[in-house]
C-alpha cells in the first residue's frame, strides 16, 4: 500500500493540516497535525508510521508552496512528539529532525516499547500496510532526539511560534505546544474530547491534577480559544475548562485506588507483550 493510500488530510485553514491514518481503526488512532510556517514546518506526533509519513507529505502537496518546482523552497521539517507513546511515535524513525521533551528522550533513544504501551492488533489495522504484515511485530524504533525540550522553550516556525508546555500526568513528558497569538493548543493526549488516562507506566494523578489547573488558566486568562488535540475532534475553550475540571473533582482517593490496579495490569500485560520476540 502507498503512504498516498494510507493517510489521508483536510486543511483547517492558517496552515494547518489534520492528518490520518486511514486504514488504523482504533480509539488509539492519533491525530497527525502539519503547522507550516514561512521558515520551518513541523509535523507535530507521527501516528504508527507504517506508510512514510514524509513520503505522504511531500507526494499529497502539503509541503509545496503553490506555484513552486518541487524541490524549489522547501523548509526545514521537524518532528515533534506529544509524548512516546506508540501512536504518536511509530513515524519519528522516518524524519531527520526529531524533537521530544527530555523526560522521554532516552527512553525513545533505546526503543523502549514498555514506555511507548506499545500495544497494536490485527483487528485495528483493517487493511495491512504491506503483504504478511502482523501487529505483533510491531514496535517503536529507536530513535536518537536531535533537539531535546523543555517547559517554556520556544519553536520558531518564522511567522508563528509554538511554545512548549510540559503538561506531565498522561505519561511523564507529555507536552502541549502552544500558539500564543493564534490561540491555538495542541494538547497531544494531555488533553481530548474523551476520558482521561492515568492508569498507564509512568502516569501520576498528582501531575495530572496540576497539569489541569494549568489548562484552566490557559482558559481563565484567555490565552486558548481552539483545542488540537492528540485523539477524536476539535473542541474550544468551554469544553476544555469542563474537561479539566472535571478530571480535578474526581481525582479522589477511590480514584487513586482503582488506578493503581489498573495500572499494575496495565504494566503487567505491556511487560509480556513487549518480551515476545517477532517470529
């Protein structure tokens, strides 16, 4: 199967791009944005990177100004990951330049799946990216960050910012990148239209309660109008106000309970899953 056929993209206007993986039927299926800038682009989480996602990017048009020959004016392209979970990290492998939040740096320079939750079946992937390919020998290469971030550092895109925000508690480096002047949050999975997840390796409650209070903030003080985020759709800031809050009221003690279980099978049944060598 072609990158053409196994991604697809529609355009949010302001140079955005929202792009997926077509045949990975899945809640686990991330959202793949493209932010073009006049001096850089950057693709911000990578989705399983079973087609060549540059491939996809270059092929579709995306990353041809209108009017250009086809190698005439190309930018810098950087990868960025939310986090290194496997839905968000599988492509890094494919691009250059790669760039991760430093609690999360070594674990995807030594290709460790326990961190990634890498956790794929057939069912999910209805249609095989190439012939004989099984989910189980599937994994996250390893890939050496060539930029390592930090909380309040700064992506120049040339005529538009991204400001990064570490935003721990869904795993320990999970960021946002923030458009200031746009107003735009692009959340990764620290945040989306669904029910937060705590429970997995190197997930803490605490974190996330105080990643939430940031969110609210970002509401509170107007800075966040459109939310980007990692999984399912778009939403504004009165939803991601009630999201945050409601993640705040329920972070109880019967709460905490209940995640430390799952999170013992949760790391219990990764641990198997990731010792199990590819036939």
């Amino acid at each position: 199967m072609s990158a053409l056929e196994w991604y697809a993209h529609k355009s949010l206007g302001d140079g955005i791009f929202w792009i997926q993986e077509r045949f990975y039927e899945s809640g686990n299926r991330a959202n793949i944005w493209l932010v073009r800038g006049s001096e850089q682009d950057v693709v911000i989480d990578t989705g399983l990177g079973l087609r060549s996602l540059p491939e996809y990017l270059y092929s579709s048009g995306l990353l041809q100004d209108g009017g250009a020959k086809e190698d005439a004016g190309r930018r810098p392209l950087l990868a960025v990951a939310t986090h290194v979970h496997f839905d968000h990290s599988g492509g890094l492998y494919q691009f250059d330049q790669v760039a991760v939040h430093r609690a999360e740096a070594e674990a995807l320079a030594r290709g460790d799946n326990f961190e990634t939750v890498t956790w794929l079946s057939d069912s999910e992937v209805v249609r095989a990216p190439s012939p004989g390919w099984r989910a189980r020998q599937f994994r996250v290469p390893a890939v050496q960050p060539t930029l390592i971030l930090q909380d309040g550092d700064v992506i120049n895109l040339g005529d538009r910012q991204l400001t990064v925000m570490h935003m721990p508690g869904h795993s320990r480096g999970s960021i946002c990148l923030h458009d200031k002047d746009r107003k735009v949050l692009f959340s990764g999975d620290v945040v989306y239209d669904g029910s937060l997840i705590d429970w997995l390796p190197y997930s803490r409650i605490s974190d996330y309660v105080g990643t939430c209070e940031r969110l609210i903030e970002l509401v509170d003080s107007g800075l966040v109008e459109k939310v980007l985020p990692g999984h399912f759709n778009t939403f504004g800031a009165e939803r991601l106000f009630r999201l945050a809050s409601n993640y705040i009221s329920k972070a109880g003690i019967c709460h905490k309970v209940s995640t430390f279980a799952m999170r013992s099978l949760a790391s219990l049944a990764l641990r198997v899953t990731n010792s199990r060598t590819s036939p």
